[in-house]
C-alpha cells in the first residue's frame, strides 16, 4: 500500500478484546462444495482489494470453503495443499482471527482449533476496519520447518507461500461476492507475543475477509 493510501488511517490503539460468544474449543467446518462460486476466469476479472467491510460474521459454509482454499487439503491420498509448498513442507500456519477467538486452521482435520478465547482482531493491523470486519486471517512461519532449506532462500520461500495462500483467498472471495485485503502492514512482533506463539513461529501477513460494504463502490 502507497503513502497516500495510509494518510487516511489512524493508527488504532490494538488491545485484545474479551471474546465475544462462546469460544468452542474446536469449530467443526462444514465439506467445502466443489461447485460454488464463480469459474477461475469470472473470478480473476472480479478480484480487487476491499477495505470497508459490513461487520456481518460469515456463516460457515463460507469460512470453511475460504479456509479451504487458502491451504486446504485437495490431494487427500498424499496431503496436497490447494497452495503450493516449498520442498512440500508447509511452512505456513493460518490462523483465524474470529469475535469469538483465535484459532489455528487444521487443514487435515478441516477444523479450527482455539488457540486464546480473545479478540486479537484489531492486534493485526492499523487500518479502520481491522478489528470490526468479522474475520483476520494470519499468515505465521514456522522456521522450525525451513531448517533444511538454504537460509538465504527461507525468507523468500515463506513470502511466497504465505502470497499463495493469499492470492487463493482473493479468488474465492471474488469468486463468491465477499471483499478481501492482504495486509503487510501489521506489528509483528506485538503481535506474535499475543498470539503466544513460538520463537521460530513469526506472522508474517494478515488479510482481512467480509462483506464488502453497501456503498463500498461509492468509495472506489
Ligand atoms: C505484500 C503485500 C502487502 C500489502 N499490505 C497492505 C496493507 O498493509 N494494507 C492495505 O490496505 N493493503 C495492502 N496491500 C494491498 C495492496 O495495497 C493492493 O493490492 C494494491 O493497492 C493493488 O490493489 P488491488 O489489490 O485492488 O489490485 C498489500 C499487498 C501486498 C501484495
């Protein structure tokens, strides 16, 4: 994002809120369909960032499937990803960000497993709408999984897998009418302390996910 497109963003004061709902300890998602959504070429004519988003939480059938298509399982014979791996290791942890928890997506399980029963949604970001759009995904590296790769390839690698994962959420965003933003912006640092994560365990991106706003092309 450019200088310009910051200038209109306060920085928010991140604390972590009390949940908000019951925070299950597992959130069983639901079979992803293999037909919704718009076909590849519909959805890449479609695909745009969004940053005004409604605060409507989305209803399972769309967080499983979005999940899904950020690192879901689509080879289950040998655990292939729908993102590609470096060395098919997988590098990449994703977590949800919902009101009611943070979560770490289990993609052979197809679950969400809670990791803190708080919403560290506004913890992921600058902008306006993190913390009030009803979903932050979080991109974490595991450096604990990239030891025999090269190490001046490792920082590429992870950017690179967790931009796939990325680019796959954009698609079925755009694929199935929900607005989207990947976010480099984002403290680290703060929040991976939050997170409770590891030492080698380091988020590196956040993209938030939702319905984009009534009069989000009044804005474009
Ligand atoms: C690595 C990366 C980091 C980004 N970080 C942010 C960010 O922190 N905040 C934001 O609003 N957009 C961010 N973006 C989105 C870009 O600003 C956006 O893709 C660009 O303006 C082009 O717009 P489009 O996605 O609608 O084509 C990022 C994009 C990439 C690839």
């Amino acid at each position: 994002m450019n200088d310009l497109k910051r200038l209109p963003y306060q920085p928010l004061k991140a604390l972590p809120r009390p949940a908000v709902g019951t925070s299950e300890q597992l959130i069983a998602l639901p079979e992803p369909d293999r037909t919704s959504g718009l076909p590849l070429m519909g959805a890449l004519w479609q695909r745009k960032s969004t940053r005004t988003f409604e605060e409507q939480a989305l209803p399972p059938t769309l967080l499983s499937e979005l999940l899904w298509a950020a690192d879901g399982v689509n080879r289950p014979q040998g655990g292939g990803r729908t993102a590609p791996t470096p060395h098919g290791e997988n590098v990449i942890d994703v977590y949800a960000a919902l009101p009611s928890g943070l979560y770490r997506y289990d993609p052979v399980h197809h679950y969400l497993q809670l990791k803190l029963a708080e919403d560290v949604r506004s913890l992921t970001g600058y902008q306006d709408f993190v913390g009030m759009a009803p979903l932050d995904l979080i991109y974490v590296v595991n450096h604990g999984r990239m030891q025999d790769m090269p190490p001046k390839l490792r920082e590429t690698f992870a950017a690179a897998s967790a931009g796939a994962m990325a680019q796959n959420v954009y698609l079925y965003c755009a694929s199935t009418g929900l607005g989207t933003v990947i976010r480099g912006w984002l403290n680290r640092q703060q929040l991976a302390e939050h997170m409770s994560l590891n030492e080698d365990e380091v988020p590196i991106l956040s993209q938030t996910v939702g319905y984009p706003a009534k009069d989000e092309n009044w804005l474009l």
